[in-house]
C-alpha cells in the first residue's frame, strides 16, 4: 500500500523566509502527486499537481514542487512567504485499484507552517 | 459556483450514541468521498463513490459505520454506536469524474465530531 511521509509537523518563519517542505512516498510506479493546503478557517483545497512532463510544477499563491523520481520525493518550495502563506499543508499521492476507479488518494500527515509576521 | 456543502458542522454525542452527517456534492460531480481526520494526522479515506455506486470503502468500520448515496448525489454518514475514536473531523469531497488518481477534489467545510 502506498505511503506518504511529510518530514516536518510544525514549521515557523518569518515573512519574505523560503520554504520547502518535504513529502517521500513508497510507490515507485508511475504517480500523479499533489498538494493541498488548507488555510485557517477555510477548505482543504487544491495547491498543485504534477502529472507528467517538467518535473518542476508551478502553483498557486507563488508555490512549486518538484518532482524526482529517483528519490520518491515531491518538495514544495516557495521563495519568500507571507503571514497569508500561514496553513496546513498536505502532500497526496494515488494508490491504484483494480480498476482507475478504484484509485484512491493517501495524504500525508501535513505540516502546519507559521509565518511571523 | 456552490462548493461542496456539509451538515451540521459540530457534533457532540455520547460514546454508543448514534450520529449521522449529510453532504451536498458540487452539481455534476460523479465522484464524492468521505474522509476521517484525526487530530495531527492526514485525512483518511472512509468510502468512496462513484454515482450511486461504491467503488472502495476498505477502511471503512462496516460494524458500526455506514454510507450510502442516494440518487448518485446527497449523501450521508452514519456512526452507530460511536466510540470515544471516532473524535475527529468528517470530511467530504466531490470531484467531476471517474479517475481519482487524477482529478482535483474539492473539499467541504467538514464536520467536527466530538464523543464523550
């Protein structure tokens, strides 16, 4: 069964810091991966998502994420936060079914980020 | 457009107490989830439905949890009798096709559920 590891719970920094938090999962076969986030008081929403093609994803607010296959590993990355970038974030990866039905996503356990303002 | 829509938004029962949660997926999404999420932990994948149909519900606790999806649209969650672990926030998500592994899910508010 597939598996996703986010290495950091708790994250604090300060404004205009970068960040990069890191996500490894278990199954080394062809994945989509994606990043969600959920900002205080709000839905759990979508950040970015790699299918296939350039190993570095762009997202939204600023974010990316590059994909190495070699390492299992999917790290967002932004260059310089803001207080607005204080949320919890959480890598997802597919483990396959039977069927592309039957795909299901795995989260990770998520990383809570502070920005000082 | 309405984002996913979920009721009520807290809960609190007795342990062996029943409960049970609604969620209104976005219009024409044929795929809609519940997810359990514990306190510090991801959300986990209850059930899984694609229309009216399951397509996976291996974690969820079929003794004493139970799902359906009427019509391919509502649907609820029902918790019968709760223990003090089922304390977490229940979420549930739509997304507008049939490949999961590959759409983007949109998530509801959640409902927080707390078992004394």
């Amino acid at each position: 069964a597939q598996s996703v590891s986010q290495h950091n719970h708790h994250v604090i920094l300060s404004e205009a810091a970068s960040l990069e938090l890191g996500c490894n999962y278990s199954y080394g076969g062809t994945v989509n991966l994606f990043w969600y986030v959920q900002y205080p008081g709000q839905h759990l929403q979508l950040l970015l998502k790699y299918f296939s093609g350039d190993p570095l994803v762009k997202g939204i607010k600023g974010f990316e994420a590059e994909f190495i296959k070699s390492k299992f590993s999917f790290n967002l990355r932004k260059p310089s936060v803001q207080w607005s970038d204080t949320a919890e974030y959480f890598c997802a990866v597919p483990t396959f079914g039977i069927k592309a039905a039957g795909n299901k996503l795995t989260f990770g356990g998520g990383t809570r980020v502070l920005v000082k303002p | 457009e309405a984002g996913v829509a979920q009721s009520p938004r807290y809960k609190i029962i007795e342990k062996r107490q029943s409960v049970a949660f609604w969620c209104n997926p976005i219009s024409g999404h044929a795929t809609l989830y519940w997810y359990q999420q514990i306190l510090g932990q991801g959300p986990k994948l209850l059930i899984q439905f694609q229309n009216n149909g399951v397509v996976d519900d291996s974690q969820l606790p079929k003794d004493r949890f139970s799902a359906e999806r009427l019509k391919g649209v509502d649907s609820t969650l029902k918790i019968q009798p709760a223990k003090l672990e089922d304390s977490a926030v229940y979420l549930c998500a739509s997304s507008l096709g049939a490949a999961p592994s590959q759409e983007t899910q949109y998530f509801g508010p959640g409902t927080r559920l707390l078992v004394l």
